[in-house]
C-alpha cells in the first residue's frame, strides 16, 4: 500500500475484519446480516463506530426530507458501505462519493460481500 494513503492502517484493519466476516458467513446472506457481524468484530476489536448514520441534505438551503443514511462511520474518519450483491458497479461507487461529500469525510471503503471473495474498493473525495 502507498505510504501517502490517508488512515491507511485504519482502512486495512477494516478490510482484514470484513475478511473474517466474509471467511466465516461466506456469501448469499442479506446486507443487514453482516452488518451485524461487523458490529460484533468491530466491538471485539474495540473499533468506535457509527451505524447506519443519518445526514442532512441541503438543497438552496432548504434541507430535504429524505437523508443518507451511511452503513458505518469508523472512528469519526472512514464511511464503510458495505453491499452483497454479485457484483459492484459506478452507480454504487458514486453512492459512496456522495456519502464522503455529505459527511465531509475524505476516505471510504466499498464492501462487497456477495462474491466468491470479498471485494473491495478505497474511495477518497
């Protein structure tokens, strides 16, 4: 990994935990399932986090009834969304683009679940 890369130890250490869940529940299980997971591996590794965190939208300065809702805000710095699903795409990589623009957070990591082997991207804004 480039030495450059914000909260580099951070985002492996949540991969390698995504790893363990994907190494233990294998695919086929619904989002929630293992979010629920996580929570458990990130409470054993005493990771603070934040699940399914709400934001604010504003629009013209007016805020708009709908919200984003993050699956998982680590330690105040990384958005994690996680999906499990075949297989990711831009429109999920855009949906974690506008996670970081609402939570002014820089980096992000897109969790894929749904595969053979766990898939993931780092997204920085």
């Amino acid at each position: 990994m480039n030495e450059n890369l914000i909260y580099r130890e951070e985002a492996y250490k949540i991969v390698g935990i995504c790893m363990e869940v994907h190494r233990e529940l294998g695919k086929g299980f619904n989002e929630v399932v293992y979010s629920d997971a996580l929570e458990i591996e990130f409470i054993e590794h005493n990771i603070n986090y934040l699940r399914e965190k709400r934001y604010l939208i504003s629009y013209k300065g007016n805020i708009l009834s709908h919200q984003y809702k993050a699956d998982f805000i680590i330690d105040d710095k990384i958005v994690l969304e996680i999906k499990a699903i075949e297989c990711l795409n831009t429109a999920h990589l855009k949906q974690t683009l506008n996670y970081l623009a609402v939570s002014k957070l820089k980096p992000g990591l897109l969790i894929n679940f749904g595969e053979d082997s766990l898939k993931y991207k780092r997204v920085v804004l």
